[in-house]
C-alpha cells in the first residue's frame, strides 16, 4: 500500500471563501505570503527553477516529478510512494516540510497560521492552468514581475510620496535621472553605526525574540544557532579564532552589537527582508545575543537606550580604518607640475639588479 493516498485534486481552497472574503482578496494576500517563499521558488509566465522548482501548474504534480528540476532523493521516493500535490498535501508540507517528507532538502520552518496557508494556496491555484474554477479563472492574477509589464505615469516610494512622470532637467549637469526625494533618502538611510548612531526607536526582549528565530530564522540557522546543513553559524566557536578552521560567529568573531542588529534589519530573513518591525529585530538581536551567553537572563531587554553597554568579546581586535589620515590620501587641491622637488632626481638602482631586465645586450638597456 502507498504511504501517501493519491486523493484526487480538489477545487476547493483550504479555508472558506464565504464570510465576505473574495477569491480575489485570498490571492492578494497569498501573493504577500509568496515573499516567503519567493528567494527559492518563482511563478508566472517566465518562471524558471531556482533554488526549488517553479511551482506553475502544481496542483495535481506528482512529487519529485517536475522535468528539468533536481530533486532529492527523499522528495523522488514520496513521489513513487504516491504523494501528489493537492490542497491537502500542500498544506501539511508548508506547516510544517521535514514532518511530512522527513529529509526533505527544503529548509523553511513552514507556515504556522492556517489563514496565511489558505491564502497561499489560492495565489498559487492562480497560477495553475487546469484549476478548472470560475473564480481562478476570473480573479487570476496579471503577475506583472513575470510578465514584464512596466508600471507608467507614477511610481510610488515606500513612505506613500509620489515619484514624478518624467525626470525631465533634474538630473544634474547632464540631465540624467532626478534628486532623491527626502522620502526616498530616509527610507533608504537606515545604517547603524558602530557606537549606536542610527539606531531607531524600539525594544525586545529574549523570551520575545525566541519565537520569532524560531519561525524566520531556525529553518537556516538551527534552533540553537548552530547552522542547518551550509547555512552560516550564528553561535559557539569562542576561543578558535586561532585554529586551522576558526568558527567565526556573532560570539566567537563578529565586532559590535550594531552590527548584528543592522544586518538582520537590512537583510533577514533569507527572502523576506524589511518585514521585521523596529521591536522585532530588537528582540531578535537580544536573543542571539543569549544564544551565545552574551546575555544571560531571558527577561533581558534590549532597547535604543542600553544599546551601547553591550559588548561583544572580540571587539578589542578591531581597529578603526584610519587611511584616510594617511600623507597620501589627503586631498591635494593643485597637482605639481614643475620643479616639485628641490634638487635633481638621482637614479637610486638600475632595473637589471631588480632582476627585471632580461639578460643579454638590448637596444636601449639603461646600461
């Protein structure tokens, strides 16, 4: 008998569509649930396997069994076992993947709100093109990133303002492209500095910030920071900075609390990065932190305010980048370009002792 029935692919949703919410809106919001997952997979018209394969045309696949993909060996051998993709088996594998495919090489902690997986499943059902229902085949989506189609007129930034329709004498001597908007400038200009400068308003604390590693970041990095298969080491390695092999992590390596706060707020999570609030990455960088016995009580709080009191271990073997104090990187104003030096240059060494020069007389040999 199969260890995975092949139940026959359903047009219903997971979840209800009655209760005011439209088949459109579920694909709305599935396609925000999609950020998750969009570093490894692609939909649309022009999608190609990356990391995963593509998921057009998913529901009713056979695991394991998309042309040109390769899959692991644990994904093939459900495939055989009779797995097939159906709103069921789907929304088992997103709650939770290596639960139901045990060695599956998919590393994603999974999709715990049943809401956010019914939405999901509606936009990939968008994508599919034998879904056979009314309301996929009109709520289907123009997916404008895999199409190609370029928005016109007005583009709006992050904080709401309105770009103008054309660029038109604003871009400097050579009329190129336009000023930044102050909007733009400051959605952009989010840097932390080493000694706090930068730093917005917000806190966490560590028993906060367990949950949240737990659902962006575990499925990378392990659930005690250790590291999930190649994905970095975020914690441990203290005193092997002078082996053959050092572990350099947040404990044993990195220079200053800012630096782990600013790269999980410009960076992380893998695929999804800004979706952390202010107090998010607070309580993220506050448990790391515990991870690797920086801090030591889970009631720890971590705010703009006692920023600056912790240290990491290996901030003493960084310096401060000093070159630009250096004779030769100081700005010269006006070149030099006759009688620079007060007597006649003196030829110091001929190139044939530099053992440059070729052995052997030649035309125009310095001796």
């Amino acid at each position: 008998m199969s260890k995975f029935p092949k139940l026959l692919l359903s047009l219903a949703v997971v979840g209800s569509l009655g209760g005011g919410v439209s088949f459109a809106d579920e694909i709305k919001d599935g396609k925000k649930v999609f950020k998750k997952c969009r570093a490894c997979h692609a939909v649309g018209k022009k999608a190609k396997n990356k990391v995963g394969p593509h998921l057009n045309d998913l529901f009713g696949r056979t695991a394991g069994a998309l042309e040109g993909y390769k899959f692991s060996k644990a994904m093939k051998a459900a495939g055989a076992d009779g797995l097939v993709w159906n709103n069921d088996t789907i929304d088992q594998f997103v709650t939770k993947p290596k639960k139901l495919i045990k060695k599956t090489k998919m590393a994603f902690a999974g999709l715990k709100k049943e809401k956010d997986r019914a939405n999901l499943m509606a936009y990939l059902k968008s994508f599919d093109s034998d879904a056979g229902s009314d309301a996929a085949k009109d709520d289907k989506p123009v997916d404008k990133e895999a199409s190609g189609e370029q928005t016109t007129k007005t583009a709006s930034t992050t904080d709401g303002a309105t770009q103008p329709k054309t660029a038109s004498g604003s871009g400097g001597k050579l009329n190129i492209g336009r000023l930044a908007l102050t909007e733009e400038v400051k959605a952009w200009d989010i840097d932390v500095r080493y000694d706090g400068q930068g730093l917005p308003p917000g806190k966490g604390t560590v028993a906060e910030g367990e949950p949240i590693f737990t659902e962006q970041c575990a499925s990378c990095h392990g659930d005690f920071g250790e590291g999930v298969d190649r994905w970095p080491v975020l914690a441990g390695g203290q005193g092997t900075l002078e082996d053959d092999r050092p572990e350099k992590t947040i404990g044993s390596y990195w220079p200053y609390t800012s630096t782990v706060f600013d790269y999980i707020r410009r960076a992380m999570p893998f695929g999804n990065a800004r979706s952390l609030s202010d107090d998010e990455v607070y309580a993220l960088t506050a448990y790391v932190l515990y991870l690797n016995d920086i801090v030591e009580d889970e009631d720890f709080e971590l705010s703009k305010e006692n920023f600056n009191s912790i240290r990491l271990p290996n901030e003493k073997n960084f310096i401060a980048d000093t070159r630009n104090e250096e004779p030769h990187y100081k700005p010269v104003t006006e070149p030099c370009m006759k009688d620079c030096k007060p007597e006649p240059a003196k030829l110091l060494m001929r190139a044939r002792v530099l053992d440059v020069t070729p052995d052997g007389d030649h035309e125009g040999s310095l001796d």
